[in-house]
C-alpha cells in the first residue's frame, strides 16, 4: 500500500535527501512556501489538513546559528511556533508526526555521548528555540517521534564541508575550532533513516514513539573534520590545505556552542534496526557526490 508523507522543508538539505531517496511506496510530498509557510497558522493547518497522510515530516527550521542571536522572533517562530501548531494539527488528523531537533539543546558540559534523557540547557537563541519546538511537539501531539541530530553536512546547500571545500581553494593555512566535539551527519543518511521510520510506523498505536538521536557513527572537533575533508578531497585530485587547531575562544561567535555534542545512537538503532556508518565513510560518499556534480 503506497503511503503519502507530507515533508516540509523540502528545499533544505535533508529535505532534498529525502526525495532523492523517495520509492513508489512511500511518495513524499514537499509544498514551497507559496503553498506551507511556516509563518502562517492557516497555512500549516491546510497543508496538513490537505489530505489523509500516511505521516508528516518536520524537517524545516531556522538554522542560521549566529544569526539567530539578532533575529530571536523569526528563529522561534521557525523553530518554536510553527512545530507546535503542525503538532495540533497532526493529533487533530491523528497522524503521525516526525521533528527533526538538535544537539544544541544540550549545554555541552557532559563528559560523554548525550543520551535521549540527559537534561537540556541550550545556551544559545537557536538552540533554546529548538528546545521549545521540542516541548510544543511533545505537549500537542502524542503520536510524534523527535529525532535530534547534529553537524548535518551534505553536496547541496551551505554547511560545513562545502564551506571548509572552498576555504582550501581560497588559502593554504585555515584555522578551525578543535575544542568542540560532536558527531558530523550526511543528510543522505539521516534522510534514509528518516524515511525508514515513516514506512515502519504503525500510527497511533506505535510503541516507538518518543525521542531520539541521530548522526553518523564516530566522534570528531571541527578541525579533525575538515583535516578528513581536505585529505579525502586532495585523494581525488583537490587542493591541499594546512589546518591549524584553535580554541573557541579565538575565533569569537555571536553564539556560543556546546563544547561537547556528541550524540549516543544506541536507541534509535534498536528501535528501528537502523545500521549507522562512520562519518568518514559518509564524508567519502558526499565528496564523491560532489565530484560527479550529481545533485538533484
């Protein structure tokens, strides 16, 4: 039986995973903003109420880390308000919702891998906004599953790896924070997670539903990370670069971020019986992506 998800964001990095990914039977759906905006009630409740869907898919948010800081009511809004409204929609339709949330909502004090119960404290505007948008999916709608994930990167969009791509061409030495830790994520992988969630979901009556985490195996800083980009780049023939380690504080941001975001997985993947590979073996496939210049 075919099953018709309602995705928004589908403009966004994982969002244009997921409909490379889409299958004759699991059909995704991914209005623009002409059609779901999230900065209107009435729009979010149509799009939901367009149709009986086999599950919705949050996957839309306002990203911009730094930028959230000035623009606090837009960044809740996103990331706050339009997840609760959807919520009521969805327990009001009785379908099943899926949010996509972050790392950030831990303050990064925790000397190991965060799991699903360990206590929140955002310390930034994003990340507090995404903590909200947590709340308001939990108390609206009882049919949800949050997925938490962390440093998504992929061959479409801005984000790390494109950004580190570019600086090598641009430099010869790039000095990049090492003393912050977490867990990069392929988009592509988180999309094929997120889609074999939705096929496996069984509606109201699904044991599963609750929080989770998600990112691609192995921990890393951001410095290692670009030293792996750079090197697996330069192994196909890509511009080599020096990475210099520096402390968080030499390279000052309007937000802070956790000092440690490193995501456990354990749950998700006996949940769902998710298989997750290292984020080097990812980092490969998204280089490679690029290289064919295979975009969607």
């Amino acid at each position: 039986m075919t099953k018709h998800v309602l995705v928004t964001g589908g403009a966004g990095q994982v969002g244009l995973s997921m409909q490379a990914l889409g299958n004759d039977a699991l059909v995704l759906h991914t209005p623009d903003r002409k059609h779901l905006d999230l900065m209107s009630d009435v729009s979010i409740r149509d799009a939901v109420f367009s149709r009986q869907w086999s599950g919705v898919i949050n996957a839309a948010a306002y990203t911009a880390v730094d930028k959230a800081e000035s623009e606090k009511d837009i960044a809740w809004h996103v990331n706050a308000v339009a997840p609760g409204i959807l919520a009521q929609a969805c327990a009001h339709a009785k379908v099943p919702l899926v949010h996509i949330s972050t790392d950030y909502v831990f303050s990064g004090e925790l000397g190991r891998p965060y799991v699903e119960d360990d206590p929140v404290g955002p310390i930034n505007v994003y990340g507090a906004s995404k903590e909200a948008g947590e709340n308001a999916v939990r108390s609206a709608c009882e049919s949800h599953i949050i997925i938490r994930t962390s440093w998504v990167v992929s061959a479409w969009r801005s984000n790390f790896l494109k950004t580190i791509l570019r600086l090598s061409f641009e430099r010869e030495q790039l000095r990049v924070v090492a003393d912050q830790t977490g867990r990069p994520t392929s988009a592509h992988d988180l999309a094929r997670a997120l889609l074999s969630i939705a096929e496996q979901l069984d509606g109201s009556a699904d044991a599963r539903f609750g929080t989770f985490h998600f990112a691609n195996a192995g921990g890393t800083n951001w410095a290692d990370f670009a030293r792996e980009i750079i090197r697996i780049n330069g192994a196909h023939g890509g511009r080599d670069a020096a990475v210099s380690s520096i402390a968080a504080t030499d390279d000052p941001t309007l937000a802070r971020r956790p000092r440690n975001s490193v995501l456990s997985t354990e749950k998700i993947e006996a949940a769902f019986g998710l298989r997750i590979r290292p984020w080097q073996e990812a980092t490969l496939d998204i280089l490679a992506k690029l290289a064919r210049k295979d975009l969607p």
